[in-house]
C-alpha cells in the first residue's frame, strides 16, 4: 500500500515540476497578474497597429518567448496586452435582457389583459432604449483593458518558472 501512495505522490510532483507563468509586474507593486499555458491573450507588436490574438501554446523561460501554434514571440517585442473586463460585459448583458424583458411583457400584457384601454406606452419604449443602450454602451467603453510595456513605462512582463 505504500508504494501506491509512493506511486500518486511521484505522479503529483511531476505534474506540478513543469509549470511556467507569464508574469505581469507593475513597478513598486507587490501584486501580480499571472497567465498560464492556454490562457488567450490579444497582444499589438512593436511598431505594428495590428492587434493579434492567439492561445498561449508555451512559455519559454530560457529565451523568455511565448509560443504560439504557428509562431514564436519574444515579450521585448510586445508592446500592449489588451484583456477583456468581465464584469463590463456581464452588466451590459444582463441590461440588454431586462430591456427586451421589459417590451415583451409590457406587449404580452397589453395583448392579453383584455382592456382596450392600456396599451404598449412611450414609457415602456424608453425603459427598453435606455436600458439596451446602457447595455451596449457599457461593454464599448469599459469593455477592454489595455496595459503597455516598455522603456519608460511601469509595467513588464517576465516568464517565471516555477518548479520544484
């Protein structure tokens, strides 16, 4: 019985041995953001306006490159990392629902109450455009964040490898 636990314990500390991060430091800052083999990352070049994005293939510690299916990248060349805020998205869409939320039961009630009198209001229209347009709006200007790298600013990125 104890050569298993011998056995699993081998396997876990050789799975965990191998694992590189990709660092993002900010300058006097403690805390860091770390991204790992398979995270997707969007990233602009030096001297380029293209943005590119890609899953992180492997990170190279030796020549502090990330590897991507069909190329390498050196992170001295990258100049920008672009992330995606969450939070920015999920309130748009949940903004989004409640406003065509609130036009489909403000038309299903008005269809079924029997009242010739109620109807679908100027009122009802101007929750659903305030609320998709808030909705739209939100992810458009709060969506992205974007962090630079290079001489002269306080970010940089580093490749670590963090084995035992």
């Amino acid at each position: 019985m104890r050569y298993l636990y011998l056995f699993v314990f081998v396997l876990t500390v050789s799975s965990l041995a191998a694992q590189r991060v990709l660092l993002i430091e900010k300058l006097n800052s403690p805390k860091t953001t770390k991204l790992y083999v398979g995270d997707y990352i969007q990233y602009q070049l030096v001297d380029e306006k293209d943005w590119y994005g890609e899953r992180i293939y492997d990170l190279r510690d030796d020549t502090q490159a990330l590897v991507f299916p069909d190329r390498y990248v050196a992170i001295e060349d990258i100049a920008m990392l672009r992330q995606g805020k969450p939070w920015a998205r999920n309130i748009g869409l949940m903004l989004v629902t409640f406003g065509v939320s609130w036009s489909g039961f403000a038309l299903l009630g008005t269809a079924t109450d029997g009242d010739p009198e109620t109807g679908y209001e100027r009122s009802d229209a101007i929750v659903t455009g305030v609320a998709v347009g808030t909705g739209v709006l939100l992810p458009a200007l709060f969506g992205t964040k974007r962090m630079r790298f290079g001489e002269g600013e306080r970010l940089r990125l580093r490749i670590l490898d963090i084995s035992f």
